[in-house]
C-alpha cells in the first residue's frame, strides 16, 4: 500500500484524509492517506521520518507551509516564486520535491465549478499573507487585466508587487491600503485575509463590486463568513467560499502524485452535504 499524509498542527479537523480516500475509490487507486500532528517546533523530523519510512507524498497545512519550503530538496517556479509549499513529493534518489497547489486549485474552482472567465477581469485580492503569495501567480497566467492587492500594512503588498512584477506584462499589478480603494471597481474580490477566522473582516469602502461580480472567502465554514455576507449585503451576483479551492489543489497534488485526475465535482457535494450536516 502507497502511503500519503497531512501534516499540520492543529490536524484533527482536516478533510484532506477523506478527500484523498474519495478521490482513491473513484480512480480505482491503492493508498492509504493519514493526517499527522507534527510539533510546531519540528516539522522536519515528522516529515524526515514519514519519508524515511516509505511515505510517497504528503500535503502540508497551517503552520508549515514555510518549513516545507526549507525542507524540499527542489522546488517548482510556483512554489518558489509563492514562498510557500503545500505538496511534497518523493523523487529520485530520495529527494524530496515541493510544489504550490493552491494557486491553481482557485483558479480550477473560478473557472471550472464556478464558470467565471478571468480573462480581462479587474480583481482584488485581500491580504499579502501566505495565502495571497501562492494564488497571484495563477491568477496573472489566467489572464486578468489587473489585479490589485491590499493589506492593512502596504508594505507588505508592495512586496508580493516586487515578487511578481513582469511574470505577465499585460497586466496591471498593484498595492495599497483599505483607504486606497475607494472609487475603484473589481469583478471579482477575493478575501485571503484572516479575518473570517475570527469573524471580523476588513474596513472595506462600499461600492467596490462591478455589476456581475463575484465575491470568494479563501475560507470555508458551515455559515456564510462576514465577508461573504458583507458582499451579499453589497450586491454580488455571486458568493463563494474555499471549499471549492480545498478540493481542487488536493486533487492538483493527487494528480503529480498518481498522474491521474479526479473528477472534484461529486467530491465537493459530498463535503459540502457533510459540512452542513
């Protein structure tokens, strides 16, 4: 049996083991997949022993995405450019690969479950945290006219700015604070920040959604986050949370890991149905 993990800390919430199993019955493949506690103080030495006992892949959550970074003995563009990796593969020679899926998996649930076209769309994306770091990539290569991120602290969008200027030169990248976006408009608005844990959510002016917009929390709960009733409240045509993007970066990483992809589709209704029960 193919062994594969979640590494996190906390890890009894995940529903990376139950996706993965769904994903294994569907494709008809042998694995067995395992959340794992690692110490916040050692990501390292669980991973080192999961890997030197046989394990073939594993995905890494909240807090390690960093350590992961550290730890791979290669890295893919995306992963480097993001700063961050959620995926770590078994290679040759036993070296340990890295790689971003969460860019990817939002784009996949905008234009796939979604069916929102990115081509030429104004979008905001709320927060230069980690979360942010690894969807603007994806989000430029999807074609977006601009793209503008904001953060409590504009240094700290400035930065991720620096990091991606010229990776797509048709479109516009910007930075700035809450108050700078007053008078602007986006056809879609993606919150990254962490607000919505805490159920709180930004200073936003009102006014910022285009006819026809969508507005997506990064997050996902059994209720509408503040933000995203914030957007119904404002007018958004369409409302979406992370559970879409969860799924979808898992079955990326299923997919470098047993090179066959899984249909997200009834895996996100399942987990949906399952969350609201």
């Amino acid at each position: 049996m193919d062994h594969y993990a979640v590494f996190g800390n906390p890890i009894a919430h995940s529903k990376s083991p139950q996706i993965h199993r769904w994903f294994a019955e569907q494709t008809g493949q042998q694995l067995d997949y395992q959340a794992l506690l690692a110490p916040v103080d050692d990501f390292e030495g669980s991973a080192r022993q999961f890997f030197d006992q046989g394990g073939l892949g594993a995905n890494v959550t909240v807090p390690f995405k960093l350590d992961a970074l550290v730890f791979c003995d290669q890295l893919s563009p995306r992963a480097r450019r993001a700063g961050a990796v959620n995926t770590l593969q078994k290679g040759k020679n036993n070296e340990i690969y890295g790689d971003n899926t969460d860019g990817v998996g939002l784009v996949r649930d905008l234009t796939g479950q979604l069916g929102f076209n990115l081509h030429n769309k104004r979008v905001l994306l709320l927060g230069a945290g980690g979360a942010s770091r690894g969807v603007v990539e994806p989000l430029l290569k999807a074609g977006v006219a601009k793209l503008k991120i904001a953060n409590r602290t504009p240094e700290k969008a400035q930065q991720l700015v620096q990091i991606f200027h010229g990776l797509q030169p048709d479109a516009e990248l910007s930075a700035g604070n809450w108050a700078s976006l007053a008078g602007s408009q986006y056809d879609l608005i993606l919150n990254a920040t962490s607000a919505s844990l805490s159920g709180d959510l930004p200073p936003l002016p009102d006014g910022l959604l285009a006819p026809g917009a969508l507005a997506y929390d990064l997050m996902y709960a059994r209720q509408p986050t503040p933000f995203m009733e914030w957007a119904i409240q404002q007018g958004a045509t369409t409302v979406a949370d992370g559970l879409g993007m969860l799924v979808e970066q898992a079955a990326e990483a299923f997919f470098l890991w047993r090179q066959v992809r899984p249909d997200t589709a009834p895996v996100l209704l399942r987990l949906r149905q399952q969350l609201q029960e």
